[in-house]
C-alpha cells in the first residue's frame, strides 16, 4: 500500500503557498475535523498545530494579510 509521506495525506484541496491565508483555513479545516484526540490522529493534530504557529508568525513578520 502506498502512503503519502505527507502528514496531510496526499495534497488534494491543500493550498500549494505554505504560507498563506489559504493553507491557514486548510488547517483550520484539518483541526474542525479531528476535534477528539487519538492515537490515529495525533501526529496530524501535532503537525497542524504547528504549521498554524509558522503561519502566524510568517505572517507577522512579512505579510500581515494572513491577520486580515
């Protein structure tokens, strides 16, 4: 079986711009989702946490329209 190296599956609906408003409401999305914690989902939560927190402060620090 083939998987996905990805943390995110296989990039389908993902927005290519890691640092954009777009990839911040696709995490939000991945978060809406999974909203109980379990040992199937862990590193996906982990993980978007994370990326939400880059985002964040990319954005603070060269492009404030991800605040807008």
């Amino acid at each position: 079986m083939l998987r996905s190296r990805s943390w995110f599956g296989g990039g389908w609906g993902r927005p290519k711009n890691l640092h954009s408003l777009e990839h911040l409401k696709y995490l939000y999305n991945v978060l809406s989702r999974n909203q109980t914690v379990s040992e199937h989902n862990r590193g996906l939560l982990v993980e978007s946490l994370r990326s939400i927190a880059e985002i964040l402060i990319w954005g603070d620090q060269n492009d404030s329209s991800v605040f807008e």
